[in-house]
C-alpha cells in the first residue's frame, strides 16, 4: 500500500535540505520500490507568508491525512516582529499538539569518521550512542496560565506553568522503557526534583512504570548535573528519558558532541507510531541560500521515517550506509570540515548519498 508523505520546508535552510531528503525518498521509490507519494506544505514563516498563519489549517489536514510528516525547520529574521501568536515557532508547536506527537526521539550518535570533529577529546566522545527521549506535549511551553501582567507593585512580570498530568509522564516513560529495550537496557530519568514538585511527581511515576521493566535499569539525574555528565562522561546514557524543556536544552547540548547539530535527525510519535521527521538544528537563517548547509541531518530523518512509522528497516539501513559512505569518501559540508576532507555544498552532499545508496 502507497504511504502519503506531507512534506513541510518551512523557512531558511529548511528548502534546501528538505530538497535532497526528498531526492533520497524519490530514489528509494524509483529504485528500491518503495511505495510513496509526497504533497508539499507551508508552515511557519511560510505558512504566515501564504495563508496569515504558522500554521495554516491546509497544512494541519495535509498532515493529518499523510502517514508521516517531514519537516524542514521554521523561523528567522524576518517574522520577529510579529505578534507571538503567529510567529513561525507556534507553526510548530501546533503542529505537534494537533498531531498529538507527544514523544520526541533524538539520538545522539559519533560516526567514526567525525569524532576528531567534535569539540570534546575523542577519547571522550569515540562509539558514542545516546537516545533522548523528550516529552513533547505538556509542561512549561503548553501550560496555563501564562502571559504578561503588571503585579502588585505595578510592575511588568512574565509568568508561565509547568504541569504534567500522571497520564503525560506515564506514557512518554513508557516509550522511553520500550526502546531501551531495543537498545542496551538502561533508562536515565532528568527531573529536579528537589526543587519543583512537579518534578517529583515525575520521578514518582517513572519509578512506578520501571516496575513493569524489570529487565531495563532505571536512574535518576537532576537535569544540571546530567548537563555536566552529559560534557564530562557522555558514554554512560544509553536512554536519557527528559519533560519537555530539559529535553529540549539537552539534545542541544548532546548535538555538539557529535561535532555538528547539523548532523543530528529526531523523530516526532504519537500512540499509534505515526511520525513528524525532522532535524534538530533548526533554520539557520545567517546561511539560507548559500547551498552550505548539511542535509545529513535530515536525510537521517528519512531513515528514522523508514524505521519507526514505515516500517522499511531494509531501507533505513541502506540510507544509513549511504551516509557512513560518503563520510569515508572524505566529503564534508563546512560544519563538519576538517584539514584533508573535500569540502561540498548541500546539493553536492545529497547527491553523494543519493548514488551511495547503491
């Protein structure tokens, strides 16, 4: 059965890598028979641009519709001024929300030929293999109330709510319990849970649903200390389960042992496995246009497509070998360049993992 893709650019370098993710899917379709149709979308910027809103609700039923989404990256210079409402993030946000894609999975993963790229000894980082499991639903972004007030003494505050319901911390451990299982059977719960009680009821529930794992073994980190670990012994997490703004912070921070955040997919699920499929680095407006940017990232994105809601293990290999490839080629767009590689723009890097798929 012919699987619907929504295909989603947005704004800045989102076109451009979104183009060769696409050439990936379009050659696995006329190549390796893999049963796709694709119906591109606004969002963000873009979406504002086209139809007065981040999120235009053409866009929200294309995604609906389609088995998976992939997304380029939204924001940029250009939208700041606009109300916050309708600024291009919100596109995001609501696309999550209405797709109710509450578990975001982001690895964090050292190739071989990169570890000299990142900024940490390789020593440190060499065979690193995390999985961030971030809750992408609830907490501090979505709560109510929020907003700006004038308190009592007359002066402007601004004020936001982090809440998680039972059922919100229960079934993003869940998920994060299931893959770990798939991986090396260790779960890392960030909380700071001595200072904010919502927090505490994380670690509660948490606790509880590791009872059901018995064979997975479950720790607990507040999130400043798992920041620190995360530069000083990063090899120690195999599944690092986070609320939504930890796991936001952190997946930032893990992105830039790899040596570049140009380098790392996510993976964006609901209950039943249908997936947004994205790249972590956002829209990097300071070099859209220039055909600089690393579509690794969200070719990677591709795989995790096949992997998780797809169901084209095969083919998810075959584009990860692809990549590997082209490392060992010595190509290299200039975020991951180093002295003796050849250093290609972002059609020239697609292209290489396009015939690399053979």
């Amino acid at each position: 059965m012919t699987k619907k893709i929504a295909v989603l650019p947005g704004d800045g370098i989102g076109p451009e890598i979104v183009a060769e993710a696409v050439k990936v899917l379009e050659a696995l379709r006329d190549r390796f028979g893999l049963k796709v149709e694709m119906e591109h979308g606004h969002i963000g910027g873009a979406g504002y641009d086209a139809a007065g809103h981040p999120l235009p609700d053409a866009t929200l039923a294309l995604a609906k519709a389609a088995d998976a989404v992939l997304l380029g990256a939204v924001g940029g210079p250009k939208w700041e001024a606009l109300p916050i409402a309708v600024r291009p993030e919100k596109g995001l946000l609501g696309i999550r929300k209405g797709l109710e894609l509450f578990a975001n999975l982001r690895p964090a993963q050292v190739y071989p030929q990169l570890a000299s790229a990142s900024t940490l000894k390789p020593e440190v980082v060499a065979g690193l293999d995390i999985m961030i499991v971030r809750e992408l639903t609830g907490g501090i972004y979505f709560g109510q109330p929020r907003g700006i007030r004038n308190n009592a003494q007359g002066e402007r505050e601004g004020f936001n709510t982090l809440v998680y319901s039972e059922n919100e911390i229960r079934r993003i451990a869940k998920a994060a319990f299931d893959i770990a299982m798939k991986r090396n059977r260790k779960v890392c719960s960030i909380d700071k849970a001595n200072v904010l009680e919502c927090t505490e009821l994380w670690r509660e529930i948490v606790t509880d649903v590791a009872t059901g794992y018995p064979e997975v073994e479950l720790s607990h980190m507040y999130v400043d200390n798992a920041a620190m670990q995360l530069v000083r012994n990063p090899k120690q997490f195999d599944v690092m389960l986070t609320d939504n703004m930890f796991g936001d912070i952190l997946s930032d921070e893990a992105s830039m042992l790899t040596g570049s955040i140009g380098m790392l997919p996510s993976a964006s699920l609901d209950a039943n496995g249908k997936g947004m499929y994205e790249p972590i680095h956002g829209s990097a407006p300071d070099i859209a246009g220039q055909g600089i940017a690393n579509p690794i990232a969200t070719i990677l994105s591709v795989s995790m497509m096949l992997r998780y809601t797809l169901n084209e293990a095969a083919l998810a290999d075959r584009v990860d070998a692809a990549v590997s490839k082209v490392l060992d080629q010595g190509l290299r767009t200039v975020d991951i360049w180093t002295e003796g590689c050849k250093k290609v723009g972002t059609a020239e890097m697609g292209a290489a993992i396009v015939a690399a798929l053979d």
